[in-house]
C-alpha cells in the first residue's frame, strides 16, 4: 500500500508478465488445427494489447482482451485463408477451363508430381475435389499443418512455372 492506502497501479508490462504463461497456454488451445502457431498467436495478441487507447488494469481484464484478440486473429486468419484458397481455386479452375492454357497447366502440373508428388496430390484434391485441408490430411496421412504448407508450395511453384512459360513465349 501507498502511504495514502491506495493499492498501487501496475504497469501493463508487469500485468502482462505476470500472466503470460497464461496466455501461452491459451494460445496453445486456439491455434489447435488452424495454420497460426501459438507463439505469434501470443505476440500479435500482447502487441494489440499494448497498442489499445485504455489498457487492462488487472490481470483478469488482460486475459479477458487476450482471448478476445487471439478469438478475432483465428477468425481472421480463416478468413483469410479461405478467401485466399477460393481465389487461387478459380484461378487453377479457369485455367484448367481455358484451352489456350491447359498445355502449359498441364505440363507444370506432370513436373511438379514428378519433383513433389504429395504437394502435387494436395493441390489436385483441393482445386479439382474441392477437399479442405483437414480432409487432404487425412487422406495423405499427414498432419493439416503439412497439407497448408504444401498447398502453398504447389500454388506458387505452379504460378512461377505458368509465369515462365508465358514470358518465354513472347
């Protein structure tokens, strides 16, 4: 206590402290089967905290807007990723429809199961089956993070090997 009797404030830095294993066993939790790993769950969440106009004065207030802020950046990310994974669909798809195009696709597609084939497998099952992710992983036997990974892979080996051929051809 303060020589007046009022309890001393903390400073956000001291209450974050204090409750950051907390946090860390939160994100733990809300990044379970989502492509955010729990340590920049963490980090993006203490970063937003310490940049809100009012900042939590109790450790309780500092959980509470932490599982708020780590709720929204899963969601976000979802999001995100989803509306990534349909662009890049109906860009594969259209291609795939555009006869002018289907030589090139198709051969970028036959090297790339040649060099990777699980990443190749990934990519036919999510543009051509429409499978989400977790169903890919069961599928492939791998784990949900992999298939994300290798989504990725496959969607930009592919745009680079299409952006070849077509500045070769002009």
């Amino acid at each position: 206590m303060q020589p007046n009797g009022s309890i001393p404030q903390r400073s956000i830095g001291e209450l974050v402290a204090e409750v950051y294993p907390e946090l860390r066993r939160m994100a733990a939790i809300a990044a379970t089967r989502t492509p955010v790993s729990p340590s920049s769950l963490v980090q993006d969440s203490v970063c937003r905290i310490l940049k809100l106009p009012k900042p939590p004065d109790s450790a309780d207030a500092v959980r509470a807007a932490a599982f708020n802020i780590m709720r929204w950046i899963v969601i976000d990310r979802f999001r995100s990723d989803h509306a990534r994974d349909a662009r890049e669909r109906r860009s594969i798809t259209d291609r795939l429809e555009s006869d002018s195009e289907l030589p090139e696709l198709a051969a970028a597609l036959t090297e790339l199961a040649e060099l990777c084939p699980r990443k190749a497998e990934a990519l036919m099952l999510h543009v051509v089956s429409e499978m989400t992710a977790s169903r890919i992983a069961s599928v492939l036997d791998v784990n949900e993070r992999t298939v994300h990974r290798d989504l990725d892979f496959a969607r930009r080996w592919i745009a680079s090997r299409l952006a070849s051929r077509e500045s070769h051809s002009q």
